[in-house]
C-alpha cells in the first residue's frame, strides 16, 4: 500500500512539454528522500486540460499542479509530500480555495463534463492491464462471452443508440448487425484509428489512456458479428499511441483475454496492428481497408458495402476508438443507461478537441444536446485577450463553420447537418474577429485537394477548379458571378464524388459562403479583407498624427519600403512593401495600421 | 496529390542494409498486405526509398516494381528523397494554422532557403510541413526530429535553427 500517488500526465501534449522528465525527477527524488516505498509515481493518459501542461496531480488529496517544471519537482516532493504542505503557487488556480483545494470536479473546465469514452483516461497506468482490470476491464467480454447470445448483445448495442463518433453516426448496432447476417467463414473487424482531421486528437488520447477499452471492444464486436480477427489501423504520426497498444496488446495475449478459446470458451480473437502512411482518404472505410491490404489506399464503389464484402474480401465492421470506447460501458451498465444520456437522436457522449482561440485548449467530453456556449464560454474559458468569438468550425476538413448567432444550438448529429456542419470526429476549432472565413475556406479546400486520391473527376478536379475560384476571392481578383459558380460547383461536386472526401469537401465553401457572404463580398467588390488576413488585399499605412519619426520601422524593414526624415512623420512605398508586418511589430507608438 | 520528385542524390546503400531489409521482408512477405510493413521498414533502414530500395523489396515480395512505386508515391510519408540530419515539421493542423503556423513555416522557408520537401545544400536540414500532430494545446507546434516546439512566434525561428547549427 502506497499512502500517496503522484499521476504524471504522459499523454502527447504534455509529453511534448517534458513530462517524460518530470517523471524521472519524481522518482529520483522520492528514492532520494526515502520515499519511494510509500509514494507511487504513475504515468497516465491524457487529463484534458492541455492548455496547462504538463500536468500532475498528487491523491489523496487531489492537488492538481500545472505548467510543472522538472525544477518543481524537489519543491512538490519535500513540501507537499515529505512535509504534508500543498505548493499553491503551482496549483491550477482554479482549484485554489480559502479552505484548501477545490476538487477538479468543480472546475469550469470539468463540471459540465461527463466522462464515458475518456473514463479512464488520466486514471489509471495504460500500460498495466491489472489497473484496467481493477476497473472492471474485460468483465464486460466475460459477460458476453459466458451469458449472452451474438445475437444479444447486437440487440443491446442497438438499443442503446449508439451511433458511430467517426463522423458521419451511422447506428453502430445496425452495422454489426449487417455483418452478422453475410455468411462468410471468415470475417474481420477493425478499428479506424486514423484520425486524420487536422485539430482532433480524441482518438488519439483513448488509445494513449486507456488502450484495453478499445481491445475488449473489438472482441465484443468480433463475438457478435461472428469474427476471430482483426485490425486497428492507426496513423504512424502517434508513437505513443502506437507503442501503448503494442503492449496493451501483448498482455491481453498473456492474460489469454486475446487468443484461443477466451474465458474458457470456444471463442477466438487476435489483434494486428497496421500502421498508416500519411494519407486522409484511408479515414474512409473502404479505402482503408485497401491500406490494410498493402495497396494504394482508394476507395470503392459501395454496394457491395462492407458489412457484405469488405477487407480481403469478407464481410467486415469497421467502427472509430470513440465508439468502440463505450462499448463495454454499455454492456456492463445496460442500454437504457447509455440511452438516458443525451438528445432523442443522438445517446451519449461526444468528446472534442478544443482548439484554436479559446483559453482551455484541450479534450471535454459532454453530453450531446450542450451548446456550443457551453463549451465555448463555460468549459473552454472563452476567447483569450478580449477578442470576441466569430465562429467554430467541426468536422474538420468535412465540415463547416457555425457562426456566433447559432451558438446556442445543441451539438448532436442531426443539429449539426442541418445548420450546414457536421460532427465528424470531433475537432472544434475557435475562432475570433481576426480569423478571415475565406481564407479558412481556402486552408481547408487546400488540405482536401492535396488529399483527393485523384479516383473520380469530381472530386480531383472539381474541387480543384474550386480551390482557383477562392484564389481569386483572396486576391480580389473575383467577380460577384464567381461567388454564384462557386456555389454551384459545390454542390455538383458533392452529389457526383464517389467517397465521403469529394462529398463533403466543399462544406467549408458552402458554410462560410452561406453564414459569411457579405465577407466574401467585402474581398469581391471592396477588394478588402474586413480580418486582414488576406496579404493581396491589405496595406500598411502610417498614422502622420501618431508618428513621432524615431525611424525604428525603417530600420527594421526587410525590403527598405519605409522612408522619410527623423522626427518627421514616416511613410509607406506601398508598391515595395510585402506586407510582412515586421514594421507593425516594431512601432511602440502604434502608428502603423494595416486595412 | 503532390507531384513526384525523383531523388538525384547518389544512392549509398550498403550491404548490411540490404541484408537487413530482406531478412525483415522475407517474414513480412508471409502476412496478408504485407507491402506497406514491408516498405516501412524499408525507410526505417534507408531513411528514404529511392528506386534501388523499391526494387528489392519489389523482388522479394514478389510483386512488380509498378505495384511498390504506385504504393510508395500515394502516400506522404514515404519518401523518395533523403532527409536530411534535422527534420524540421512545422504543423499545419487547422488549430496550429488558425494561431499562425503559416507564417512560421514561410519564415522556415525564407531562412534556410529551401522549399517545402526539400533538404539544404549540406544535408544539414529538411522541411516539411506536417499534418496535426496531436498536441493541440500547445498551438503552433513544430518538430525537429523528435524534439517537440510549441507555443512559437515567428521571432523564434532563428533561434530553433542556430540551435542545430
């Protein structure tokens, strides 16, 4: 028995940051102290709040340290550990109380939050099955596996209401049941652990934290559809990720809960891990499934779906970590749990990534039906240095920008289509007055161009030809029957791809062009960009009034575009200038403006 | 798609590497899809998969080299080119972008005048610019080899390169 745990956040962000180091320090220093028989250091998952990393957090008493440095350590270790004293200076200062500590739970940050999917994650050791274990893990395989028909258990899942967290919630039940019913002596399950949306990490952060979730899912999925293999494809650029399902993995095979003849049964099931290569598309399920295969990673013409002829040929699910993260929860809790949380379409939970210009970058997991205000304002902190919200954007490459007049919509599935988003698999990015929406269009039109497999014409070409028209907006060299073609090719170009990519590639377009027309217009007929983010559109001029001609901006100029005499009011050669702000940077008077 | 640069630096594999790879292939060519380990492993070894690799493991997987070269060139993280000692990845994930990577990664591009893809005269660094690695919370990020930057401002960049000089 240990008296105190000191959990060291080992997720990517905090690692990124160190954490690795703060871990050694921890366990050098206690041995140092005499302590390391009686305090235990563990290295965990992702805690969420990664805005604050690295972060740690000492029980019994729940303190919660942030931006530690690996100088803190000897401080936490002698003070609060060897003297019983909390460090309050390093203490999330949300937490720090007149009377002590405030619990973690009742943070802005976490209050709101309901944990299903990221249970574990920051809890336990993901890379000791005996404390998943402790946790009820592998009870619910057991459960299936000893009292439940295949057939049952896809009757509970269903019941349930789960629906796929990759993106588009398709009903997870009605898709195993599909598999169920192809007859194959051979089928396959996989997991899509290839989370390609620039912003998200959630899956990412459920296979660093709590690996053993998604592997006994996979066998309780394998179990209903009639399988005895499968595949988790996950993105190579998630070492640790990678690295704690190996080994995950590996014990589940030592502990005979992956294998033959499981919990004493006539049931079978190994894992494989295939490593990705740098390609979006393979988040489509048919065109991962190529990848599997060691081919160029296209998609297929669907029918035949593939529930009926899938990987290798045979019937097979592929389902996303969120979902298979729930898995186990509901079989051990009961669908009408699961079913209790969220709207009437849409059960449960969903994890974000928040991102961009909010203050408390990192994961939440709500119950579907919260705002968009609750997770901006109250989770997230709202947006640092007094800039006012302008849009989120979710759904990453496949989805679009909510603007602030819809920020009371409940977030599930359907409420997201409708407004012209989506919730694909959960980024949500933040963003302020500074952000032009045009050239968010643009950034996320040039990542699915560069991904577009290149397949079907629609999609390789059309979106290109669309990527051009937005090129012309930003450099105002675009008419207002632009904007009307552009509107056009969209939606040709969504009813005529083959795969989700070229079918959701233009929603960027089409939501920013339906909630922020008048800032495309502004870059058409003004030839202005009202963010001044758009370099073609945007001079730098100095303010006569304000200039007090000390000549520090042209002394700093890279390309000698700034001239006049000292103590005289400075001017602009717009003709030379590059618009590369270093003036604006430099100018302690605020004299210089862009526009 | 991005177009394909074939490699012009000469190729110096040695033996032991090529040993080494068809050891690895030889039980990768037992599993099904095995071409995509096989080519991982390939770089792993290489740090890059000019044609002379492709065509090993073409050989010993048993599969033509139009097969290997059409896998190789579909996916990004196979390179046909070396990289070089430092691999600088500036993240251009939407939440890195909104906080300003574009304009890190333009000040990459300026002061070790190289292109993105491409390696300095001397071998000395490589440029990239990478999908979102992840770590959100710590926007912009980049990476040199496994060393992770983040929270950047253009002002940094200098400094990050003197650092591997």
């Amino acid at each position: 028995m240990y008296r105190a745990h000191i959990l060291v956040c080992g997720g990517t962000g905090c690692s990124s940051s160190n954490s690795k180091e703060i871990f050694a320090k921890f366990e050098s220093e206690l041995k140092a102290a005499g302590l390391d028989k009686e305090v235990k250091t563990i290295m965990t998952g992702c805690f969420g709040l990664c805005a604050l990393g690295p972060v740690v957090v000492v029980y019994p008493e729940g303190a919660f340290y942030s931006q530690v440095k690996v100088e803190d350590v000897p401080e936490i270790v002698s003070e609060h550990l060897l003297k019983g004293r909390i460090v309050t200076r390093l203490l999330y200062k949300e937490t720090v109380a007149e009377t002590g500590i405030r619990s973690l739970s009742e943070t802005n940050f976490y209050k709101k939050q309901h944990r299903v999917a990221l249970k574990l994650c920051g809890v336990i050791n993901p890379e000791n099955i005996d404390e998943y274990i402790a946790y009820d893990g592998y009870q619910a395989l057991a459960k299936v596996l000893t009292e439940m028909t295949p057939q049952e258990v896809i009757d509970v899942i269903s019941k349930s209401g789960l629906r796929g967290r990759g993106g588009a919630g398709f009903p997870t039940g009605r898709k195993w049941q599909f598999a169920r019913n192809s007859v194959s002596d051979k089928k396959y399950v996989c997991c899509n652990a290839d989370e390609g949306d620039p912003g998200a990490f959630m899956d990412r952060s459920v296979l660093e934290g709590d690996p053993h979730a998604v592997i006994e899912a996979m066998a309780i999925a394998a179990y209903a559809i009639g399988s005895d293999q499968g595949y988790v494809y996950i993105r190579a650029e998630y070492p640790i990720a990678v690295q704690r399902l190996q080994i995950a993995i590996k014990q589940a095979r030592e502990y005979g809960l992956l294998g033959k003849n499981i919990f004493g049964t006539d049931f079978n099931f190994d894992l494989d891990i295939r490593l990705g290569a740098g390609a979006f598309v393979c988040g489509e399920e048919t065109a991962l499934m190529t990848s599997i295969e060691g081919k160029r990673g296209e998609p297929r013409v669907r029918p035949p779906f593939p529930a009926v002829k899938g990987l290798f040929g045979q019937p097979t699910i592929l389902n996303n970590v969120e979902t298979y993260a729930n898995v186990a929860q509901i079989i051990l809790n009961g669908p009408e749990w699961f079913a209790s949380m969220g709207t009437e379409k849409s059960k449960g939970t969903k994890v974000f990534a928040l991102g961009g210009k909010i203050t408390n970058t990192g994961l939440v997991e709500i119950p579907m039906g919260t705002t968009l205000r609750e997770i901006v304002e109250d989770i997230g902190g709202g947006i640092p240095n007094g800039k006012k919200f302008k849009a989120a954007q979710t759904g990453g490459p496949s989805g679009g920008c909510i603007p602030a007049s819809l920020i009371d919509t409940p977030i599930d599935y359907d409420n997201l289509l409708a407004i012209g988003s989506m919730m694909g698999s959960g980024g949500l990015i933040v963003m302020d007055e500074d952000t032009c929406m045009v050239d968010i269009a643009k950034f996320f039109l040039e990542f699915t161009v560069e991904e577009s497999c290149g397949k079907c014409t629609p999609c390789r070409i059309g979106n290109k030809r669309l990527l051009e028209m937005l090129e012309k907006v930003t450099s105002g060299r675009a008419t207002m029957e632009d904007l009307d073609k552009m509107e056009k090719l969209c939606h040709y170009i969504k009813e005529n791809s083959l795969c989700g990519l070229g079918q959701t590639a233009p929603n960027p377009v089409l939501s920013t062009l339906r909630y922020f027309r008048e800032e495309y217009e502004a870059h058409v007929r003004d030839k202005r960009c009202p963010a001044g983010v758009c370099k073609k559109l945007i001079t730098y001029s100095i303010d006569p009034t304000k200039c007090i001609g000390c000549s520090k901006c042209a002394r700093n100029c890279p390309v000698e575009a700034i001239h006049g005499e000292i103590k005289k009011p400075y001017t602009i050669d717009t003709s030379k200038c590059i618009k590369c702000g270093a003036c604006i940077d430099q100018c302690r008077f605020k004299a210089i403006s862009k526009k | 798609m991005s177009k394909i640069k074939v490699s012009n630096v000469p190729f110096t594999g040695t033996p032991a590497q090529e040993q080494k790879l068809r050891e690895a292939l030889a039980e990768l060519k037992e599993i099904p899809g095995g071409l995509m380990p096989a080519l991982q492993k390939a770089q792993e070894i290489y740090g890059y998969l000019p044609i002379e690799v492709q065509k090993i493991v073409a050989d010993v997987m048993d599969v033509s080299l139009e097969e290997v070269f059409g896998v190789v060139t579909f996916y990004a993280q196979f390179s046909l080119n070396p990289k070089g000692r430092y691999k600088i990845g500036v993240c251009l994930g939407t939440a890195c972008y909104v906080k300003g990577s574009g304009d890190i990664f333009e000040a990459f591009k300026q002061q070790l005048g190289i292109d993105a893809g491409q390696c300095t005269e001397d071998g000395k660094f490589s440029l990239d610019a990478t999908r979102c690695i992840g770590c959100c919370g710590l926007a912009p990020v980049l990476t040199v080899n496994e060393d992770v930057y983040g929270k950047l401002t253009t002002d940094d960049v200098a400094g990050i390169i003197a650092k591997y000089h």
